[in-house]
C-alpha cells in the first residue's frame, strides 16, 4: 500500500482554486481570483521584446543559467526595489524565482523544522499559508486592525512563545484585507524585530500598485540587521504568465535559499527572465504600472461605491489604497461558504474568507477583487452580493 | 540569532554548478555539464511559435493559468508518451512542472518523511540527490553492472529495510553512467516492484536520445498497479531554458503532486507552455530530435574513440547507446577530485564522480557530457585527459 508524507496529510485543493474552476464560466461574475486585468497586458510590446531577445541572443535564453538567475535582470530588479520601495540594494542580493509563491515555499524550508512556529497576522494570504503548511509549522496569528498588525500583541507573542523562527507579513494593500501599515507600525515592528532577531518574510506584491497617499517604506529598507527577506514579484506589474518572482535578503540567508533553489529547481526560466528583461531596457515599465493603476483605481471606486449603497449596514468592508481586494466581514450567523452557493446560482463568485485564517471560524468574511472585471460588472454583482447578504441579515 | 531549518545542514552548493562557474571560461574545453548543444536550437521556429502564441492569444500566455497544465499540452504530451515510451495515457494524468528537477523535488516531499529510506542506483543522478536532501532521507544505494541496477540485489534490501518509501531510477542512458537496462532486467524490477508495492520515480530525460539498437519499453508502460510515476523533460529535446518538465502518474498520486504544486508553484509558466505546444503543432519536434541525434551520436563516437585511443588500459569506462554521458572508472588510488585541478588547469573540465554517490568513497571516478563541445574539441580535450590520466598512473 502506497504511503504518503505527513505532510500531504495537511495539503489540500486550495479552496480558492476549487471555486475558480466554477467560476469560470463565461457568465459569472466573479470576484474571486487575484487575477490582473488582462486587456492591459501589453502584449504586442512583449511580442517585440521576445522578438528582440531571440533575434539577438536566442541561443542563451533557450539554455539552462545560473540559479541566482540573469545578473542584468538582477541590476534592474535591484535599481526598481531602490526606487519603489527605497531599498538600497544590489545584484548580490537577488534570487530569481518562479513567481513568488516559490518565495513563499523556500522561505518555510529555510526556516522552519515541523512544530515550529511562523508568525502571521490575521488574516494573512491563502496562498502563503498553503505553502508554509508542507513544512508542518505551528502557526501563531496576531490580530490586526485597520492599520494592520497589532504591535502590542505582537510583542506579548514573542515574550511569551518558544521556536519562533519567521515572521510573515504583507504590509502594504495586504492580500486579503487590503490593509496598509502606516509608518509608525512599520518602525515599531523593525524595534522588536530587531530585539527578537527573527528572521521576516516581507511579502509585497502590491507596493506598487497605490492609488492615493504617498508610498510607505518597506521593511526591507528599515533592516539594520540583515532579518528581512523582501519578496517581490512581476506578475502584478507586468504578467503573472511568466512566473517571475524574485528574493532580496542579506549574506547567508541568501545563500540559504540559493542552496534550496538549486535542489528544488535549478533555475528560473532563462527566457522568461531575458524577455521580462528586455521589456524593461526597451520600454516605460512606469508607465505600464500607471496605466494599471488607473484602471484598478476607477474599479476599486465603483466598487467601493457599490458597495456603501447596496450593502446593508451590517457588513462592514474595507475602503484599500491600493492593491487588488477589499475585505467584507458580515454578522458572525452568517456563513460565507453557503452563502458562497446562493451566490454561484445568481452567477457571482467571492472567496469565503475561513480560508485566509490558519485557526477554525471566521465563517463571517469575504474577499472581493475589482482588478479583472469591468466597472459594469463591478456594478451589477455587487449588487446582486448586496441583496444576498441582505436576504441572509437576521431582521 | 537567526537559526536555520535542519534540512538547511545538508543542502550545500552542487559540486556541478560550482565547477560549471570555474568551467565557464571560454578557453576552458568543458565536459562537466549536462547542456545541450546551443547552435540545435531552434531559435528562428521558437521565435515564429511565439509571435503566433502572441498574435493568436497572447492576453492568454500571459495571465496566470491551472496547476496542472494547459489541457493542450497535456494532450500532446500524453500522445508523445505513447509514440515515444509506449506509455497509454492521458492528460487527465499529467502535471506540468518546471523542469522535471521540480518533480524531483515534489517526489521527495510527496513521498518522503525525515529518516525514511529512498533506494537508489549507486551512482545516481547528483541533482536527484540533492533535492532528496531537502526532505532528510535515509538513501540505500544499489549495486549496479554494465546492464544497471542489479535486481538481486534491489530484493535483498527491499526483503530486509523498514520504511522505505520510494525508489528512484534512470533505466535509460542513465546520469552519470550512460548505462540501460534491458528487458529482462525492466520485467524483473516490476515484479519486485509489484510484490512490495513500493512507489517508483522513473527519470527519463535522455530516453528519447538513443543513438543505436531498439528503444526500450518504459517501467510506467508496465505498471498493472499505478506504482510508476514517470518524470519527463523537454529540456533534452528542445530546450532547457524554458524549465518544462511533466509528472505522469496514476489517481490519487498525481492528485497529491498537484497538491503539491499548488502549495509550492501554483503553475508552471502559462507563456512556456504555450510556446512549447504551438512549437509541436507548427513544427516537426521528431526531425529536430533527429538532427540532435545525428550530431550527439557523432560526438559520442569521437569522445569514445579519442579515449580508447589516448586512455590507459587502466581507465574502464562506459560505451552509451544514447543519452548523454559516459562514466570512467580509474583506479582507486587516484582522486579524480584531485585530478580535475590538474585538469583545470591545463583548461579540461569534467565532474567527479564522488557526488552522484550518497555515501563516502567513490573517489575514482568521473563523468564526461559530450554534448555541447564540437568533434575538435573532444578530441583535443580527451587527449590532455588521457595524458593527465596517465600522469597520474602508478608504474
């Protein structure tokens, strides 16, 4: 009889994966992927950029290369964390990885033996805790509010709780409660940090993707020991379709996750790595994220809009800055799971938010992103939402 | 301080990829990687597949995609499978991995708690070792001849080990030693297979690359009980840059190895695998396989003939009828660690055998690749081998 690791006993299908396959029929309204827009993605400009990098050195990026991954690739990613997340940084520090999920999975193998424990706030990513779960951690939640992490609890986490060994956060336009850090919260948390000495895993994705408000530094450019590995990504910027996520940490930590890239996977695409490069050397990458911007920034609007008026006053959601989802708790009685098939039937899919939460309950919640629909279908399914959760509302 | 995990103690750089930086120079005749021939590419036909990838659904490409593949590709895959391998299947049982070192990795951890037992051939593949390592095994090594793992002795460990949770095996052309089993000896494993039910990772990368005699039936085109688990590549019959790589595999284990992906990956490249597939529809991946045929069987002709020509009696080393190595064994006073300093030195690289053993010892051998470097060059190179060999013979 064949016999699996223990660890598969704690993976499952993703929950938001399941409900993506029914989601996608043509006539659903849905809002529960992460999915970028894809009539923005700048496909004839990729096109020449491929063209360009097969034309002028085809043969190298159809060839293995080294794990740390392109070093001209590394220099532009290293110059954008300095001007975006004012991260002073070089080529040296960067690992390229298959999208930033393989962030998520070498951050746990570097870190954490079974029975440890990773820090997350609560909610935190689906996707992260799915990753971490194959390295059988215990997770500790912290509480947040709607600045983010609660630094006092934090601090009463950490005095308190044995083989800590990451910390996992999304500071800005968190995935799923769209929620951002303000300074002071950043600065706290560096102070403890920096007492601990703990390792964090700075997942940010979304940085980029502000829509008011002046941009917030990022931990990593706060890191005066050397604790903070900053996960950064191109598949919200640019195209998830090429899986080009990267790693920015110090010395041995670095080395750590290179050791863990080679046995896990070689190497990133070289010519994902070449094109995505060449694009950035041919054209305004700025620009592109500005076009994106605009568009996420008039989807978010109207579903905000939507959202105050037909909503009843029960369900109360966050209003993001930036990034791709806003977060929905409704009364505890409510659960979304079910009330998720209600929805289906009426052709408009959210993902239940139990899921974004390592611990049982929070059967309250729900994650709505507004990047990939059109504003008339922002409209028309946070309406048909808003008379759902109204006909669930005990009177 | 910061602590890292304790798979961390046994994952260090590959002794490959560090003497791959050193061989890298252009004046450096190198036989130790395992790379393609770069001037086969298809660069202008990958180039065309592109453009049309992009013209025809390029928003497609570049979004994100299923874990377990684009169904076309499956499908192509799965026909290869059957053409190539005598494999009847399907796409309902493939996962698409980033390079089949991905499946490796996913093999281990699917299968593998801390201390369980994998059997290997002794050698085996070093990078199959190291993403073993990852998930703390116990390795068992089995003796090998001139026809592969010796079956006798696979039911001696089988009859008398605890916990062993899965065995690895190249059959064909094996990596490092270019050797494959016959029939008898595929039917014989099978059996022994079947009686203990014990799950198989066959690695078939090179199997399409046979230069002479009959193509051998694959062990997955003999499992009656859904214990093979087949990994193949294109990064041998096309290219390596793109990381594409499938898992073939029965019911409820390809369901975990999606599991699996999902939590560390999501997917494979969405672009990638596009690619690849309008490549197999527009072109004929079969004459391109054929052209690589023709050029790797000419190289391995010179290499073998420039050793038997230049190598002392004392050398035995492997004839391959594919694939893309040879395997030398020198006597066992002389370290061939020691031996590639020399070598380096006189600007000749090749990998010492001692890394595709788990165990200590072994230090008197060496693998040759003699794919990517010309006729001219083999020879050249083969003779200042065959001259530092015999420097370093006893009289």
């Amino acid at each position: 009889m064949i016999q699996f690791s223990s660890r598969m006993n704690l993976l499952k299908g993703s929950a938001i994966r399941e409900l993506l396959a029914l989601a996608n029929k043509p006539e659903v309204l849905s809002f529960a992927g992460g999915m970028p827009a894809p009539e923005l993605f700048p496909v004839e400009k990729v096109k020449a950029a491929t063209d360009a990098v097969m034309d002028e050195m085809g043969q190298v990026a159809l060839q293995y290369s080294s794990t740390d991954g392109f070093l001209h690739f590394r220099e532009q990613i290293a110059a954008r964390m300095g001007a975006k997340n004012n991260i002073k940084t070089d080529a040296s520090h960067i690992l390229v990885t298959s999208g930033s999920q393989q962030g998520l999975d070498y951050s746990a193998r570097v870190f954490v033996n079974p029975g440890d424990v990773i820090i997350l706030e609560s909610p935190s990513y689906l996707g992260a805790l799915n990753a971490f779960k194959a390295c059988e951690p215990t997770f500790v939640t912290i509480p947040t509010d709607e600045n983010g992490m609660i630094m006092e609890e934090l601090e009463k986490v950490l005095a308190t709780t044995e083989n800590v060994k990451m910390i996992y956060v999304i500071p800005d336009f968190q995935n799923p409660s769209g929620r951002t850090w303000p300074l002071d919260r950043r600065q706290k948390f560096m102070e403890i940090v920096n007492k601990y000495e703990i390792p964090v895993v700075e997942d940010n994705p979304y940085g980029e993707l502000r829509y008011e408000g002046d941009d917030m530094p990022a931990l990593k450019s706060m890191d005066t020991k050397g604790l903070v590995v900053f996960l950064g990504t191109f598949s919200k910027i640019l195209a998830p379709g090429y899986r080009l996520g990267w790693v920015c940490a110090d010395g041995e930590i670095l080395q750590k996750y290179n050791f863990m890239a080679q046995a896990a996977a070689l190497q990133a695409s070289t010519e994902a790595q070449l094109v995505v490069s060449k694009f950035i050397d041919m054209y305004d990458l700025d620009e592109h994220v500005a076009a994106i911007k605009d568009c996420y920034r008039k989807r978010r609007d109207v579903m905000v809009q939507t959202m105050e008026k037909e909503f009843p006053p029960e369900a109360k959601f966050t209003h993001p800055n930036g990034g791709l989802f806003t977060w929905v708790e409704l009364p505890d009685y409510i659960d979304t799971k079910v009330m998720a098939q209600e929805c289906l039937k009426r052709n408009v899919a959210y993902v239940p938010g139990d899921g974004f939460f390592p611990d049982e309950g929070h059967n309250n919640c729900i994650r709505l992103n507004y990047s990939c629909m059109s504003e008339e279908k922002i409209i028309k399914g946070m309406t048909i939402l808003g008379e759902v959760i109204k006909e669930n509302i005990k009177k």
